[in-house]
C-alpha cells in the first residue's frame, strides 16, 4: 500500500489528520481491480493500552512487542474486532464477553482493551474495546469497524482504485 499525508481545510477549524492511499501490487492489474481484490487495507501495529504499559514499567516487567499485521476497513462490522491469538500474544486479559453475530452464526467472543497503530500515516492512535475473533486470513489481523468508523471521513474512489480515510 502506498499513501500520502496531508490536511482537510474544509471540515471546520480543525484540521483532519488524512490519509490518501492507492494500492500496489500486480502491475499487470488495474487500479480498480487491485483496490476490489485487496479492500481498504491499512498497516496497523496492536499492542497492550498505555496505562498497562505504564504499569508494566514501574514493576520492571517487560512490555510485550506489537504484533504487527493488516488492518480491513470493514463497513460490515459493527465493532473493531482482532485475531484473538494476537491479544493472547500480547497477554491481554479479557474484560467481558460479548454477543456476535456473522457468517458461521451468534456466538460469545470476549472483549478486550487494546492499542492500535497505524504506521506511516497520520491517523492517530486509538486505544480502544475490540472484539477477539478467529479469522485465519494471512497477514489481516485486524477489522476497523462502525465503532471506528463513525469519527472518520472515508471515500472509496473505485474508478481511481484509491481510497481516503479521515480522522
């Protein structure tokens, strides 16, 4: 994936931190193709929240190292949800449980607190509940979903094969 940084002047008097990216891939694949068989996908680094790191620091324990993958923006999610073996990777407790409902029907999956990343882009960090889930597809470890969603600007330009996402 390759993006590009810069600002919204028009939402208001603040500014939107914006990232402007176009896949990369097969040369021999139009941009419309690439952005419809990749999806909106974005590099994100999970790791445990803050003030746990924090905690971690002042007992003198080691803070465990972010498990790096892919991110899908997924309109079709109502939470943010991250491949549970990635949490337990990371030693992350649950905090509750909740009621899913997808393609292989209702279930209870459990909550937790996380830290998301996104490197090399603007897009702030968000410390927030995910849902864990099995997803087993390759190097996607993460869906952005509603919850995340409802605080962005997102355009999909499929004539373009790109896509922006504000915050």
């Amino acid at each position: 994936m390759k993006g590009s940084n810069t600002l919204l002047p028009f939402f208001g008097e603040s500014h939107m931190p914006v990232h402007n990216v176009h896949p990369v891939g097969n040369p021999n694949v139009s941009p419309p193709n690439l952005l419809f068989q990749l999806g909106l996908l974005l590099q994100v680094e999970i790791s445990i929240p803050q003030s746990l790191a924090s905690v971690l620091t002042t007992a003198g324990q080691p803070i465990p190292a972010a498990v790096a993958g892919s991110a899908l923006i997924d309109t079709g999610a109502t939470c943010c949800c991250v491949e549970e073996t990635c949490l337990q990777q990371l030693n992350l407790q649950p905090i509750g449980q909740v009621p899913m409902s997808g393609a292989t029907g209702p279930r209870i999956q459990n909550a937790y607190q996380a830290r998301l990343t996104f490197p090399g882009t603007p897009i702030p960090p968000l410390e927030i509940q995910v849902v864990g889930v099995q997803m087993h597809q390759g190097q996607t470890r993460c869906l952005i979903g509603r919850d995340v969603l409802r605080h962005c600007v997102l355009i999909y330009n499929g004539p373009q094969g790109a896509y922006t996402i504000a915050f």
